[in-house]
C-alpha cells in the first residue's frame, strides 16, 4: 500500500483480536494488537500538516486583512478553499490514487491559488466601485474580465504537475494540484462574485465611498 494507514485498515477486519491504540492493554488476559510505528508516523504527519494549514490560513487572513483594511473581506477571499475538495477527492478516486500526505501538501498549497484567484476578483470589483460603478455591473464584470488570468494560472499548474502524476511518492500532490486547480477556477468565478453581491457588495461600496 501507498500508506500505512492504508494497508493496517485492510488488515485490520481479519484479526481475530480486539485492537486497541492505547499504551497500556485495558486487559492483559487476552492479547491484544497496538498499532505503533509507522500508524504513529502518518498520524503525526497529518497532525502536523494540520496544524501548519490552520495557521497558513490566520497569516493569509492577516495579509488580506492588511490590503483591503475589512473583516469580512478576507474571509470571503477564503471562502473558496474548500471548493478545491469538490475536485481533489473525485480526482484521488478517478485515478485510482491514495491520499496521502503529499496531496495534504497539494490541498494546502492549492489554497494558495485559490486565494490569488479570489483576490483578482475581489481586487477588480472594488476597484470598479470605487470608480462608481453599480455593485451588481461590477461582479459580473469581475467573472468576465478577470477569467482569462486565472484559467492562465490554472493551466501552468496542470501543465507543471503532470509530468510528476505518475510518480508513486508525489503523484498525490499532482492530483490535488491539478483537480482542485481545474475545479477550484470553474467554480470561483461564479461563488466568489456571487457571494461579495449577496453578502457583502452594499456595506461594502458604502465603506469604500466613505473613504
């Protein structure tokens, strides 16, 4: 198997014993199984990675926080992100390949792009607004005009993934990158627009207007 935590959880029905993860048998008249080792190492790894994403995405908040001076804003940047599992998991499952911890690393650098994106619409819609354009014209706008740079973006990164998608260690971080880019591009174009009319394109262009 790919991982660990893949072949222990095909062994795991055909052991006659009860299982147990704790470092201390609850009972120690009959025998028991601990998974350790290498169990332990991918769970550490997607710890980690876990934690590394939480706090990739505070300091993205941050930075967005920054440029646009809102706090709504940000979180409307980073709303799409898990848009990219839409095209991340059917990709693992058409492929036939294992998630793994590489394409944790795929999902979370894939947010990066994700926000750029979102950022290039945002970025186009207010500054639409403040030249005083209506908040509706302005998001559909932002899908129109700003398209070509993020299928631009996307493109270079299929193209730069796929020459390691048949790799048996990093083929997980291709097929992240590559689903969740292609997937992620489609569907911002209409979600992030939408949502800034929906939620926050009144508040948000008298805010602009009083600057």
């Amino acid at each position: 198997e790919e991982a660990p935590v893949y072949g222990i959880l095909k062994v795991q029905p055909q052991i006659p014993y009860k299982l147990q993860t704790a470092e201390v048998p609850w009972d120690t008249r009959e025998p028991v199984v601990k998974w350790d080792g290498e169990w332990f190492i991918t769970y550490e790894v997607f710890r980690d990675l876990g934690a590394a994403f939480a706090a990739v995405l505070v300091l993205i908040y941050i930075f967005v926080l920054g440029w646009f001076r809102s706090y709504t804003v940000p979180l409307l940047i980073m709303a799409p992100i898990p848009i990219s599992l839409l095209g991340i998991i059917p990709g693992h499952w058409l492929t036939g390949t294992y998630f793994t911890a590489t394409s944790m690393i795929g999902f979370i650098a894939g947010a990066g792009i994700i926000v750029r994106n979102s950022i290039i619409l945002v970025d186009f819609i207010e500054q639409r607004l403040n030249e005083g354009a209506d908040v509706k014209w302005a998001c559909i706008q932002a899908g129109l005009v700003r398209y070509r740079p993020m299928i631009l973006t996307a493109s270079a990164v299929i193209v730069g993934t796929a020459v390691i998608l048949f790799d048996p260690i990093f083929s997980g971080l291709a097929v992240s990158l590559m689903f969740g880019s292609a997937v992620s591009t489609v569907l911002s174009r209409v979600f992030v627009p939408a949502m800034y009319y929906w939620f926050i394109g009144s508040s948000r262009a008298n805010e602009l207007q009083a600057e």
